[in-house]
C-alpha cells in the first residue's frame, strides 16, 4: 500500500481537533506522519496537537482568519513543507472533520487504481463516501495539467 502524510490547517479549532486527529490515527492505513498547521491559534489548538503526537507547525497570530482568502494557500504551504519525500500521497483533512476508519485506503485505493488521477477528494461526513460521485474527478485532466507528481507549493491564483 502506498505511504501518505497528513496536513491540518487549524486556527482556534482546540473543541474540535482531538477528534480529527484520533479519527486519522485510527485509519486502516495509518499515515506515516500527521501533521497541523496552527494558524495563529489562541485556544491551545498546537498545543493539543503537539500532545497528541503530531508535527506542529506554529505560524504566528494575525487579527483576521484566512478562510476563504489568498493567504490561506500560505498556510498550506507551511504544512507541505514539512511533508517528507519519501510519502506517496498527501491527505489534506479539515481539522473539525473526523473520518470513517477506511476513507483514506479507500481514497488512496483509487488514486492507485486510476493512475491519471493526481487529485481526488469526497465527503468524509454524512453520506458514505463514494469517490466515483465525488466532483473533483470530473475535472481530473484540467488538474493534471497544473499539477505535477512531485509536491510543490500551492499557487495563489490556482483556479479549477
């Protein structure tokens, strides 16, 4: 099976982040490393982390959440820093988002199986998970023309 790491994007998500974390750990195909991005957080969301194992990588405060504006991919861009080079694949999990036991090989399965594919994503929440319905591999061919199989940083302007 392949290798994959984890990157976590968190800000003040210390309510929710345990749970995503041990969620990950409990994968059928456990990550050889997990690790989060704590964007300036104020509530202990690296320090929770930290203790739960994981790699923290700790940005420095800012009075505004990034959510939905460029400097997000900044963030990110912290994370796969970190990622080493010997992982196959990158898993990108949303730090209030626990996941089903088998998401990851099932997910990983796929990219596997379809080789073209280079991005795929599906919903871990309240319906199953069918990465066949998952709208992200309608577009797969527009991705693989600006992505390439090594890691690189995440564009500003990348638009799919």
């Amino acid at each position: 099976m392949p290798s994959y790491e984890t990157v976590t994007i968190a800000r003040n998500e210390a309510a929710n982040i345990a749970p995503t974390l041990a969620s990950i750990s409990g994968q059928s195909l456990r990550p050889s490393n997990r690790i989060v991005v704590d964007d300036g957080s104020d509530d202990g969301t690296g320090d929770t982390a930290s203790r739960l194992g994981c790699t923290v990588v700790r940005l420095p405060p800012h009075p505004q959440s990034y959510l939905g504006r460029p400097e997000l991919a900044s963030v990110l861009n912290a994370g796969l820093r970190k990622v080493s080079g010997s992982a196959d694949y990158v898993v990108n999990v949303d730090a209030d988002n626990p996941l089903p036991p088998t998401y990851v090989s099932r997910l990983l399965g796929l990219m596997e199986r379809e080789r073209d594919v280079v991005a795929a994503s599906g919903n871990a929440g309240r319906r199953a998970f069918r990465p066949r319905n998952a709208p992200e591999l309608r577009v797969r061919r527009e991705v693989r023309r600006v992505a390439r199989p090594e890691w690189d940083e995440v564009p500003y302007d990348l638009r799919l």
